[in-house]
C-alpha cells in the first residue's frame, strides 16, 4: 500500500512539473479565477499566441470587451496589437494593418508615445512583409523619431533591428549591418529580451546572406546561448532555424540536419505550431534532391499544419515546392495534381482580396453619392422654410417684404448655384466612376481571360515544352501587367475618396532616386537600355517622400517601357531658385504624338503598349500630376514622334551650401 501511494505522488508531481512547463504557473492561476483587466488578458494571449492561436484570439476578444466596459482605451489599444500579431502570423496582414492603425489612433489620442512607437513598429513590419518597402521604411522611421524624442532605449533597438530586417529584404546588406550594429550597441544598455534574440538571428540571416557563414553561426550561437527561458522558446526555434541554415550552407549537411531535427523536436515538445512548419519545410530542403520521398513526407507534416490552420499562403508555398519534386522524379500525375490546387487556392484568395478591396471602392462612392444627396434634399428644405418666411413677413409691412425678397433672391440664387456645383461634381464623379470600372472590365478582366485560356492550354498538356515556356512567360507578362493596373487602380480610387495626403519631410532626392532606379535596373538591363543620373547629392527637397518615388518610380517606369533596345535615358535635376528644384527626365524613345499630349494627363486617355508590347494605362501619369500638384509643384511634358519625351517637374527644395 506505501509503495503505491509513493507512486502515485511522483507521477502527480512529475504531471505538476509538465504543466508548469507548457503552462507557467502565474498563468494557470489566472485562468483559475476571474480574469480582472487587459493586463491579465495580456499576459495570456503573449502565451497562446504560438501554441494555440484559436485559443489566443478568444481570449483577445473576451479582454477587448472587458477593455470596452471599464473604458480602458489603452488597454484596448494593447489587445488590438496582440490581435495584429496573430493575424500577422497568419499572413492576413490586411487585417492586421487595420487592427494596428485602431491602435495607433488610441495611443495617439490617449499621448502614449511608448505605445505610439510600439505599433508604428508592427506597421512598418506588415508593410515589409507586403512588399511595400517604402511606406515600410517611413513607418519604422517614425517610430525610431518617437522613442528618440522620448530616450526609450528599447524603442529605439526595435526600429533599428526592424530597419535591417527592411534593408535585409532588398539585399542592402551593409545597411542591414549598420543598423544592426546601433543595434547591437544599445543591447548592451538593456536587460535581456526579446528583441536581443531577434537581433543575433539577423546577424546570422545577414552573414548568411553575404557567405560569411562562420561568422553567421558565432552570432547565432551567441543568442542561443542567452535563449535558455521558457518565454524565449519561440525565437530558440527560428535562432535554431538560422543555424542549421549556416551549416546547410557551408556545405556541413550532417550539422544542418541534426540542427533542423533538433529545432524540431523542440517545437513539437513545446507544442509550437507555427514554426513547427517552418523547420519541416527546411528540413525537406536537405533531401530534395538526393532523397525526394524524405523531403516530401516532411513537406505533407508542414501542408497538413497549414492546412488545419488555413495558412493559405503558406499552403501555395508548400504545394509549389511538392510540385517540384514530383516533376524532378518524374511523377507528373502528381506534379499537376498539386499545382492544380496550389492554383485554385491562390485564385480564391487573391482574387478574393481584390474583390475586397474593389468593393470598398464602390461602398465609398455610394457613400458619398448619398451624402450628395442627402445635401441636395437639405439645401430644398432650408429654401423653403425661407420661402414660408418671406410669406409671413409680407403682413409686416412692404418695407420688410422688399428686404426679404431682395435677401431670399440672393440667397436662393448663390444655394442654386451650390446645387448646380454639386449636381455638375455628382456627374464628374459618374464619368470617374464609369472609366474606373470600364478600366477594370477592360485591362484587368481582358488579360484575365487570356490568363484563363493560356492555363487551360497548360492544363491539357498537349503542348511541348518550348511552346509551354513561352505561354508560361506570356502569363507572367499578363499578370504582371494585371497586377501593375490594378495598383494603380487602387491608388487612384483611394485619392478620388479620401484626397491626397500629404507627409512633407526634407530628404536627399538622389538616394531615393538611386533606390527606385534599382528596383526598375532589371527592366532597363534587358533592353540594353543606357541610363544616366545627374543629381547631386548637395540637393534637398521638402515634399512627400512617398509621392516623389512614385513619381520617379512610374516616369523611369515609362521611359523604359517606350524606349527601344539600346536606347538612352538621362534624369537631372538643378535649383532653378532658391526654393525650387526643377527634374528633367529624358528618353530616345518613340515618342507622343500631339493628338495624345494634349489627353496625357486625363483619365480618358488610351494607354499605349510599349516597345515590348508592355501594357500600360494612362492612370499613372495622371497620379504623377496629383502628387506633383499637391507638392505645390509643376508637371509638363515636351516630346517629338519618333525622337523621344522629355518630362519636366518641380518640387520645393534648395541646394545646400558647401563649406
């Protein structure tokens, strides 16, 4: 009988011990009695978030609506950053956004700059992870002036570390480096934390980057080494991750793969899903090509996690690269098979997405054509309580009419022409709504159909491989040329509705000059085409940085679309004051004929294709002179059919002096 209840008492402590382990004891205690405040809330989903992110978003609803009742504004704001977070895991990063920019607007209205800088953060990251490095960058840099302006250390670290992991991204790796570096230097003032951990894994991801791989693993060792708390799990993974990379790298796959099997063991013995997949996809890419059976049974493991949690960019991911695989070992059946679903599913949730987003277009004009209304009927009301006025003062005396009759014609008159505005801007925005829409139906819907056809050619395999390489690039063209439209679409629907805004800074236009002519050097490079930059540093402009890359960005874009092979483009710029700086953009291409410069920047012009038969619409010349206008700027264009254009724009600026 003793031996058994001794027994029984280690097993009961040995369960103790687990559940401590997977469940820290202050957070059982919180779920044992009544959680009070968004604090408690907190504390619970920070824990959740990774191992069960159902369970992390029930708990993030139930504390909003406690937040809601104690009207805690700041710890709603809290809750809707953890609620970011775990759609952001889930690459819903639309959602995130929004719940992030609620939360900016709390913090801003509530004066916490710790907070303010704190979201900023997770803005800056989504934008990244969207591919949208610039408003990324202005993002993180907001947030670095914030927690600069206030001397919060570790706000400081967090815009650095995020800058690099930007930077990272567009394969700037000495800059990625740089602020790592800051990084590094501010680390040292603080107590161990996250954004310690997070900062070696970028070390490591950066030498791995540069083939600098045994520094890369001296950094990564360095955060596993401080990476031994239960709350640090998660990072141990993805440090884990980075090195088993380094050694694949290296070319030690033994290393490597002992690396990734330990990462996953540990993320299975701590129940952490969302990495779990991450490790098994690495680990497929070790035996991709020598064992294909190992790297597929370890790429389903990964498809089945994503799947149940409906990660369904991940999912496309993984589908791709089993694709592969079958088609390596010959298995087509099978290859067809998984890109026929990594297909539909990339349809259902792209297409939904944009749907999404063409539908809040039209609930924003509704909305406005409703107000339209809505002060059509109230400028009739305000007419005829005038009117009973004028009436009932006729039985005063005539004097009186006379006035009344003199204010209610002018009166009446000036509401008159108030309505004839409104009834003439409501028409303008018809003929606008009526181009948008025919724009969609017309160069979206058209190469979607055309994308539908070369796929179901595809589909049949009856082509041979040369004639399925050239319908593969024709469907990228398409989709590109799609995808460019439809940016442009909706940028310009969000400045019919909402109005250009405006964020003036000072800055170097030849840096960012220099970074959208990078982006576009592929492009340019392919067409032999010679491109000339003559902008001096010494030049600073005080506009929108976001508006003068777009305009950089889209007249550089122009140029080479309409410029023929070893053709030549030239961009300068000089102060042409002391408060101006004037942009000339130069082409040898084919040229404007004068029946469309004078249309060009109208939204009823035709787009033209290029040299390359690239498509194009007019919608990005028209955006140009929006942000050109708005930046209290001039746009013109001059050009010769057949010689070339040259494109002139203005900004406030000046060129500083030299000492």
């Amino acid at each position: 009988m003793r031996h058994f209840n001794y027994k029984k008492l280690i097993f009961v402590l040995f369960g103790s011990l687990l559940l401590s382990y997977f469940f820290p004891v202050h957070l059982l205690a919180q779920t044992q009695k009544k959680l009070s405040n968004s604090k408690d809330y907190i504390n619970i989903i920070k824990h959740f978030r990774y191992l069960d992110p159902d369970s992390a978003t029930h708990y993030v609803q139930l504390g909003l609506t406690v937040a809601e009742k104690q009207g805690d504004q700041l710890g709603k704001a809290a809750l809707l950053n953890q609620y970011g977070m775990i759609d952001d895991n889930f690459a819903r990063y639309r959602e995130s956004r929004q719940k992030y920019l609620e939360a900016e607007a709390i913090y801003r209205q509530q004066h916490d700059q710790v907070g303010l800088a704190m979201v900023l953060i997770r803005l800056a990251v989504v934008e990244r992870r969207k591919g949208n490095y610039d408003k990324s960058f202005a993002y993180a840099m907001k947030a670095l002036k914030v927690s600069e302006n206030n001397k919060h250390k570790l706000g400081i670290m967090e815009a650095r570390v995020v800058l690099a992991e930007t930077y990272y991204d567009l394969n700037d790796y000495p800059n990625a480096l740089q602020n790592l570096r800051l990084a590094s230097e501010l680390e040292k003032q603080l107590p161990l934390n996250n954004l310690t951990l997070n900062m070696y894994d970028d070390f490591g991801a950066v030498y791995n980057k540069m083939k600098d791989f045994d520094t890369a693993i001296q950094y990564v060792k360095i955060g596993l080494s401080k990476s031994n708390r239960i709350e640090y799990n998660g990072l141990r993974i993805s440090l884990m991750k980075t090195l088993g990379r380094a050694y694949q790298l290296k070319g030690d796959v033994k290393r490597a793969e002992k690396t990734f099997k330990d990462a996953l063991a540990f993320s299975r013995q701590i129940k952490n899903i969302l990495r779990e997949h991450a490790i098994l996809t690495e680990l497929a890419s070790i035996y991709d090509k020598k064992q294909p059976d190992t790297a597929l049974k370890y790429l389903n493991q990964a498809l089945a996690i994503v799947s149940k949690y409906k990660m369904y960019r991940q999912q496309i991911t993984i589908l791709d690269k089993i694709a592969a695989i079958h088609k390596q070992t010959g298995n087509l059946a099978e290859a067809l098979k998984a890109k026929e679903v990594s297909s539909s599913l990339a349809e259902q949730v792209f297409y939904k997405d944009m749907m999404k987003q063409v539908f809040s277009l039209e609930s924003a004009y509704e909305l406005e054509k409703s107000k339209a209304q809505l002060n059509e009927l109230a400028t009739k009301n305000k007419e005829q309580k005038i009117l009973k006025n004028v009436i009932l003062s006729v039985a005063i005396t005539i004097f009186v009419v006379l006035v009344f009759t003199l204010i209610n014609y002018l009166r009446s008159r000036h509401l008159n022409q108030l309505l004839t505005k409104a009834n003439r801007e409501l028409e303008e925005s018809n003929e606008v709504k009526d181009k948008f829409f025919s724009i969609i139906a017309h160069d979206i819907r058209s190469p979607l159909v055309s994308t539908i056809s070369i796929l179901k050619l595809i589909g049949d395999n009856e082509l041979d491989e040369n004639t399925q390489k050239l319908m593969v690039a024709k469907l990228l063209s398409h989709c590109n040329s799609s995808l460019e439209i439809l940016d442009k679409l909706l940028k310009w629907g969000q400045m019919q509705i909402k109005g250009v805004r405006l964020h003036v800074q000072e800055f170097s236009p030849a840096s960012s000059i220099k970074r959208n002519l990078g982006l576009l050097r592929e492009a340019a490079d392919k067409k032999q085409i010679e491109i000339n930059v003559s902008v001096s540093d010494d030049l600073v402009l005080k506009a929108d940085t976001d508006h003068f890359d777009f305009i950089v960005r889209n007249l550089l874009a122009n140029a080479i679309k309409f410029t023929e092979t070893h053709g030549k483009i030239s961009l300068s710029a000089q102060a042409i004051d002391k408060d101006t700086v004037q942009f000339a953009l130069s082409d040898t291409g084919v040229g404007i004929s004068d029946a469309r410069l004078d249309k060009l920047f109208e939204l009823s012009a035709m787009g033209t294709k290029g040299t390359s038969s690239e498509e194009g619409t007019s919608l990005g010349l028209v955006i140009c002179k929006e942000f050109v206008l708005a930046n209290e700027g001039k746009l013109k264009v001059e050009s010769r059919v057949g010689q070339g254009t040259t494109f002139y724009f203005t900004m406030k600026g000046y060129l500083k002096k030299t000492t």
